[in-house]
C-alpha cells in the first residue's frame, strides 16, 4: 500500500519538476537584454561567444534550447559561471556541503526543541508556563532572522567573545547560525505541535479512551501524539526546502559559505548560470520534502495511505 | 442493592448549573432508560457517572453516586480508572469518530482486556475475537485487522460495544448508541443490547431520546427535561399512567401505526439551553397546563404507586 | 489601516454584509480586549507617525553632520547618529513611511491579484483551475525571500521592484484563500439557489460569492502587512530595497552592519520597530479573527 503510494508520488513529482526547470530555465530569457550576453562576461571575445551559442544551441528555438539544457544537467552539466569561471556544478559541490550541516543542525534543534514546547505547553496546564511559550512563538515568528542574526553576533561574539564573529571555522562557528535558523523554526514547530495537540484532545474518540480506563500518559503519548505529528511531520518535511533557502539571509550575515550565499552573490554578480544552479538545487531540496513529507503521513494515517489520488 | 444508583445528583461548570436533582437505580439484569431531548442533561449524567466531568471541565456538586455499594464521588483517579472500562462501560453516541482513526481496532479492543484483566497481548486479542463473535461479527479476525475507516457505522458500534464488554463489565452505559445509525441497524444494535443484558446479567443504563426505544426494551424510565429529572418509575405505570405533562407530551409524540388515527403531538416550543433555564418548574414555559405556581415553585416529587412525577398538578385531572 | 482596504475599491461598490461587518462591529469586538486596544493603538500611532513624518521627526532626514557621526542616544539625537551624523529617530519616523507604504502597497496588489486569480480558478473550475494551483501551489513551497530574491534580481533593485517582489511572494498565499473560499461557498444552498433561479454567472461571482469571502482575504491581508514588512526590510537588508538616501528600516540596518561595533543603536533600534510592529499586526489579526470568527474558515486553507 505504501509503496504504491510513493510510486503515485513520485509519478506526480514529474509535472511538477517540469515546471520548475522551465520557470529556472527562463529566467535567463525574462532578463532584460540578450540572454547570451546574461550568460556571458563583460568583454568576452566573440570566439567565447560563439562557443557558447555552440555549446548551448542558443541559435535554435527555445523548445531544443530547453532540452539541451536539461540533457545537460541531466549529465552533470550546470553550465560555466560566468564570474568565477568555473564549473557550476563545482561551485555546488564546494558551498552544498555547508548547507547541509547548518540545515540539517538547525532542522534537528527546531524539530526536538520544538515539538518539547509544544507539549509542554499543552500538557502543562500551567497558565504561566503557557503564556512564555506562546510569547516565544510570537517573538520567534515574527522578529526578522538577520537582525537576530545581528544581535546574537553583537551579544555573544562581540560582547561576550563566546563564537566567533563569522565564517566557517570550527564548531563553534556554527552555534549561532544554527540558533538564528532554529529560533523562527522552533517557533514555528512549537505552535504546530500545541495546536495539533489541542485538536487532537477535543477528538471524540479520546473521550472513549478515558472511559476505558486508560491513565492520561497512555493516552497523550500513544494516542494523542500520534495524531499531533501529523501536522507537525507535514511542517517539517517543508521546512527542509525553507531551511535551506531561508539560510540565505543567515550565511550572509555569518559570512559562511553555503548554497545561499552563493546564490545571494551570484545574483548580485549576475552570474545567471550559477543563480540557476542554486535554484534548482534549493527546488529540488523542497520537493524532496514535499515527498518525504508525504511518503510519513500515508505511513502514519492509514486513511492518506488508501486515498484515491 | 442496586448496582448503579444516582441520588440528587448535580452538576456545576464553574458558576453554571446545568445537571441538579437526578436520581435513579438499576440492578442486574435490568435496563433503565434516561430519556429527554438533547440538551436535557442526559449524556452530562453520564459522564458524571463515568467520573469524567473534570475532563470537560465540570464537577459533581450534590448528590452522591454509589455502584456495588461504593460512593464514587470522591474516588480518586486511578482508583476510577479501574471501574472505567473495566467493571463500567461507556457506549458512546458517534460511532464514526469514536475510534482512533490512526490504530487498527484489533489492537484497540485489546487494550482494555490487556489493562483490566492483566492479559498478555494474546490473550486479549483471542478473547476480543470471541466476543466480536458474540456480537455477531462476520470473520472477527480479519476486523481486528482493519483500520475504523474501512468499516460501516454499524459495525463500528458494535466494536465499540465490543470495547466496552471487553472486561466484563457490571454496568454498561450506552449515551444515544443508536442515534447516528441507519433504521434497520438502530434496530439490529438495540436488540443487540437488550440480548447482552438477558445473557451477562448487566446493568444497562440506556440514554435515549427515542420512547418507543424505552418502551421495547427498559424496566425502568427517567425522564429528563432541563438538566432536571421529571417523572421515572416502571416502565409499565409510566406509559400506562404518565403523571407529568411532559412524559404525557413525549408519549404522545410516538408514532402508532394501524389504528388510522395516528397522530404525532409536536411539543411546541424549544427546550432551554444551560444559560436560561425557566424559574419554578423548567417545563412551564411549553406547558400547556401552567399555572402561577408554576413560574415560581420548583415541584416536589409526588409518588403515584410505582412512579413519582415532580408537577404540582400531577394526579390532578386536566 | 485604510491603506489595505483603498485598493479594493471596486469590491467596495458591492453592498455587503461581510466587508460591511468588518468595518464596523468586528473591529470594534477587536479592539475590545487589552491586547486588541495595545496593539491596534499601536498600529494607528504608527500610521499616523508616517503620515505626519516631517511634522514629528525632529531632524531632517537626510542631513549629514559627520562632525557628530555614531553618536549614541542621548540629547539632543534621542535614538543616536549613524556614521553620517544623521539623527536615526527621525530616519526611523521617516523609514515608516517608506516600509509600511511598501509593505501595505504590495500586499494590496497581492489581494486583489490574488483574489481575482483564485475567485476565477475557483469558479471556473477545470483546466483553468488545475493550471492555477499548480503554479500557486509551486511558489507557496518555497521560502518567501528566495521568490522575492528571483523577482528583485531580474529586474533589478529598488523600491518598486520589492513592492512587486513583496506583492508575488504573497500571491500563492490570497489565491489559495480566495480558492477555498469560493469552492467551500460554490457547495452552499443559497448560492445553488440563486444559480438554479438563473442568475448571470459575474452576478454570482461579485454578488455573493466575493463579498463572502473577502473577511478572511482581508484578514489575512493584514497579517501579510506584517510579513510584508519583515521581508522589504530583509531586502533592504541586501540593499536591494530602498536606495539612499530614502530611509528604510531594512537599509537603515544595512548600513548599520559596517558600523556594528562602533554603533550598534543604528542597527538595534529600527530593529526593534519593526519587531514591535509585526507582533502588533499579529496580535490584531489574531484579535480580528477571533471577532469575525472565521479562525475554522482559515485553517481550511
């Protein structure tokens, strides 16, 4: 059942990805000017410009324009940048790695710090424990993340010299990128996870829970959270996408590599081949979230699993 | 001694009153129906006896609540969670949603033998088997492998009714079991439940707002309006002689086919919710034999053989 | 407020309960407890303090004095002064003006964009739909910064292309709303009922269905102002958004970064605005739906 359900998935991820390759392939066309001049440097010999018309079919129409570009990528090719002269798919390879690590710390202190808060708050049936935790998730969903990133780095690195100011160095390096990230994420998390949690209690078949005698633990933790992360896994599995883009804005205050800064300079630059290559390692992360996002619910909710879709 | 008997119960949420002077008694062997249109205080009284109010935020101000001869209103918790399920159960009103979509209902029957009978997995699951059996569950096996989801309401009833047998349980309360069904299912579960009473010798408690329901198949009826108790009694004096006017109104909306001369007596009137219950006796204001005294004075019970009517004008003819 | 509402003028026309009910009663229920009055009041100041920036601001905005460059608050600059010696209290009176204007403008085309998009595919139904949700459906999983980030690089910085930036950043999330609103209304007896006694279908659409459904489109337009702020001062931020010398709170902070050490107040104060008025917006949002009792209508979508 489950494995259908991915292979239903999976089938719908294509029209999907077709349509973000065309909007990633376009860019370059929508810019103003001649899209071989946005894709060439200032100054190129017109041998370099011809190589790349050649290379890249740039005479032809942009129906073989765009399936050139896509059995390209499709072997690895993301195209020269411009500024850096190098392989976009080099670029990638050095800056995706960074990434990975913030994100992926990030999205592991948002989902566990996250989901705690939540159920504490919902459980807890303290007025004052609640009111904090709703405080915070206001804060952390609304306070912009580069000017926390900014105030972490002027409290904690400037202030008190506990991390370093920027970069990418050690550890330590990654203690505040990875709060500024989880801060809004934890936000987003805790209030997922009480909300859901809240529901979840006025359902009618907890009220036959109770009357069959079960304590409140058993019922909170094997069947009230079940339902809870529902919602919650759903949030997650998209936070992905957004971690990795939102990350923009903190690698450049951090002044980390990473696939954000390198596409925030690139689009500054106006190196279009490596804006593209971000953008479609950036869209491919959220797909991939989307799924896996997906493929968790049908495994948890039998009722998703069966659905006709 | 009864089995489950409820004197001058009342119930408050905060500063609100919606349950007071509810009383009743049933044996073994015995049904007695709590009838009354919704919003009377049926299904609060209930949950009072489930000793679940405090889950909705309400608490038991008067009265007292004794089953096999404990008082239950200052029992503590996990001294009730052992009645609940296990020597008390709860059939509730919406089949459909009163299964966790998200677990198989294999597994959810066991639950309550595995807790109250200290019975491995096992066991449990061989025992729930029987009784899906018993409730006349076509291949019980092939169910307890089944999500809610992928079975009819009446079915999911009879689980729940499963659930709540599954412990062998003294009392059974059953709030509304039928209401949300098709007709011929209402029927089949019904019967269901009055064979259940017959074979184990339980005590049902069975909330309706259907008297032809209490008419086939209780020994004994209270009738509810208002968060308060009406009339109860036999079953037999109350439909042969009802005293209060409602009950009479409440007969009278019964359909009886066959004598071409079947008439359905709508009460007229809707029935107070908790924020305005009438002064005096809460029928008044839809009673068409109100008088002065009515507006003002609370009735007292009036015993009329094997019944009690609270109306001031009860044994009076109209 | 009146800024968010302006540009729907042509729905405006339509005699409607709902639009008529938001006006009146619920803002009023709105303001009715302490939170609501706190930050409503405070969403009103700051209006007001953009409006009459030049009137309250106590220094030109723009007056350089670099003999008393990054100095910190005190008299007779109460907020400081960046490196320039510009008096930071008055470019944070005037950067209101520029972020919420920015912010309300781009979400006001966001609206009517998105409510036109979504009335129509909800409507209409079919081919039309499918090819609209997919699109919306698209830009709504990714992060809002990254579309604007697209939108800002393709046709370059400055203050309108954020105000469109801002504007598609936010369409996925009006059209999706409008969508559902409509399809849930389509389903309602006393629309198949006007259908059924032949009514035209734009008379449908601006007549009953629209009216019904702009409660939550706007209520979620003003949360949208929030985010809308957070995400023009990202932007200027980048120095993508407001050029100088036009004050923003997002190119104030850029600006600031240089100057980090030596003056943090140029980054901490316009800071500070715009988290306070975000947690204003949010909270009277949340008051409003809470009055138009519409919170089960939102979560639908």
């Amino acid at each position: 059942m489950l494995l259908r359900y991915t292979f239903q998935r999976l089938l719908m991820l294509i029209p999907v990805s077709i349509s973000i390759s065309i909007v990633i392939f376009m860019i370059v066309h929508l810019l103003p000017g001649d899209p071989i001049d946005n894709l060439l440097r200032i100054g190129s010999s017109p041998e370099d410009r011809e190589a790349l018309v050649a290379r890249y079919g740039l005479d032809r129409s942009l129906f073989v324009q765009y399936f050139t570009w896509i059995g390209n990528l499709f072997q690895g090719d993301f195209g020269q940048a411009i500024v850096l002269r190098r392989p976009v798919i080099d670029l990638i390879g050095q800056n995706l790695p960074y990434s990975l690590v913030l994100g992926g710390l990030a999205f592991a202190f948002s989902s566990i710090v996250g989901m705690s808060l939540g159920i504490i708050s919902s459980v807890v049936r303290n007025p004052i424990i609640d009111r904090l935790v709703r405080g915070f998730i206001l804060l952390g969903s609304t306070v912009p993340g580069f000017w926390l990133a900014l105030l972490l780095i002027l409290f904690f690195a400037v202030n008190l010299r506990w991390f370093p100011v920027s970069g990418a160095g050690g550890w330590d390096s990654l203690v505040l990128p990875v709060l500024t990230i989880g801060f809004g994420g934890v936000a987003l998390v805790a209030r997922v996870t009480r909300v859901a949690l809240m529901d979840a209690r006025r359902e009618d078949f907890v009220m036959l829970l109770h009357a069959k005698g079960l304590s409140h633990n058993t019922i909170l933790f094997r069947h009230l959270m079940p339902h809870a992360l529902l919602p919650v896994v759903t949030i997650l599995a998209l936070r992905i996408g957004w971690i990795l883009g939102g990350a923009v804005t903190v690698e450049f205050v951090f002044g980390r590599p990473g696939l954000g800064s390198l596409l925030i300079r690139a689009l500054g630059q106006r190196d279009y081949p490596v804006v593209q290559g971000c953008l479609l390692m950036l869209a491919l992360a959220v797909m991939l979230g989307t799924l896996i996002g997906d493929i968790a619910q049908a495994a948890m909710d039998p009722r998703v699993r069966e659905a006709k879709t | 001694m009864s089995m489950l008997s409820v004197r001058d119960l009342g119930v408050a949420f905060g500063s609100i009153h919606p349950l007071s002077g509810v009383s009743f008694s049933v044996d073994r062997g015995q049904t007695i129906g709590i009838v009354g249109e919704s919003g009377s205080g049926k299904s609060l009284t209930a949950m009072s006896v489930m000793g679940l109010l405090p889950l909705i935020g309400g608490r038991i101000t008067d009265g007292n609540i004794e089953f096999d001869g404990q008082d239950l209103t200052n029992l503590p918790e996990t001294a009730y969670r052992k009645l609940r399920g296990g020597r008390i159960g709860l059939i509730t009103q919406n089949p459909m949603t009163s299964l966790d979509p998200l677990k198989k209902i294999g597994p959810q029957v066991d639950a309550v033998a595995i807790l109250h009978l200290e019975m491995t997995p096992k066991e449990a699951r061989a025992r729930t088997e029987d009784i899906l059996e018993t409730l006349r569950i076509p291949e019980p096996a092939l169910i307890c492998d089944r999500y809610p989801h992928q079975m009819s309401g009446g079915m999911k009833q009879r689980i729940v009714i499963a659930m709540a047998l599954a412990a062998d349980p003294d009392v059974l309360i059953a709030d509304e079991p039928t209401t949300a069904l098709d007709v011929t299912v209402q029927a089949q579960i019904i019967r269901l439940l009055d064979d259940l009473v017959k074979e184990r010798d339980l005590a049902l408690v069975l909330i309706t707002h259907d008297m032809s329901v209490v008419a086939q198949t209780c020994d004994k009826v209270v009738v509810m309006y208002a968060g308060r108790a009406l009339e109860f009694g036999t079953v037999e004096t109350i439909f042969d002689a009802p005293q209060h006017p409602y009950t009479q109104a409440l007969i009278g909306c019964i359909p009886r086919g066959g004598d071409g001369t079947a008439k359905l007596d709508g009460i007229p009137g809707t029935v107070p919710t908790v924020m305005n219950y009438p002064k005096g006796c809460p029928f008044h204001p839809r009673c068409t034999r109100a008088q002065e005294i009515c507006t003002t004075t609370q009735p007292e019970f009036t015993s009329y053989g094997d019944s009690a009517a609270a109306c001031h004008f009860a044994g009076v003819a109209p | 407020m009146t800024a968010t509402i302006s540009p729907l003028g042509r729905f405006a026309r339509i005699k409607n309960r709902s639009l008529g009910a938001l006006s009146r009663t619920s803002v009023g229920r709105a303001f009715s407890s302490w939170i609501g009055k706190i930050a409503g009041g405070f969403i009103i100041l700051l209006v007001l303090t953009a409006i009459f920036a030049p009137w309250i601001a106590p220094f030109d905005y723009a007056a350089q004095d670099l003999m008393n460059g990054n100095q910190p608050p005190g008299w007779p600059h109460l907020l400081g002064t960046d490196e320039f010696g510009r008096d930071v209290l008055s470019r944070v009176i005037y950067g209101a003006r520029t972020s919420l204007s920015v912010s309300a403008t781009a979400i006001a085309i966001s609206i009517t964009a998105g409510m036109t998009l979504g009335a129509a595919a909800g409507y209409f139904g079919g081919l039309f739909e499918r090819v609209v949700m997919t699109i919306v459906d698209l830009t709504w999983s990714f992060p809002d910064i990254l579309i604007a980030l697209i939108f800002v690089a393709i046709i370059g910085p400055g203050l309108t292309s954020t105000t469109f930036a801002i504007a598609i950043a936010y369409l996925a999330q009006f059209t999706r709303l409008t969508r559902a609103q409509i399809v849930r209304l389509k389903r309602e007896t006393f629309i198949e009922a006007t259908i059924n006694l032949g009514a035209k279908p734009h008379h449908i659409l601006f007549r009953h269905l629209l009216p019904n459904a702009i409660a939550p489109v706007i209520v979620v337009g003003m949360l949208a102002i929030g985010d809308g702020i957070v995400l023009e001062a990202t932007l200027g931020f980048f120095g993508l958004g407001a050029q100088p010398p036009t004050p923003s709170w997002g190119a104030m902070m850029s600006s600031g970064t240089a100057q980090l050490f030596l003056s943090p107040w140029v980054i901490i104060f316009p800071g500070v605005v715009v988290a306070v008025t975000v947690i204003a917006v949010n909270l009277f949002g949340d008051e409003l739906i809470s009055a138009l009792d519409i919170r089960e209508r939102l979560r639908g979508s």
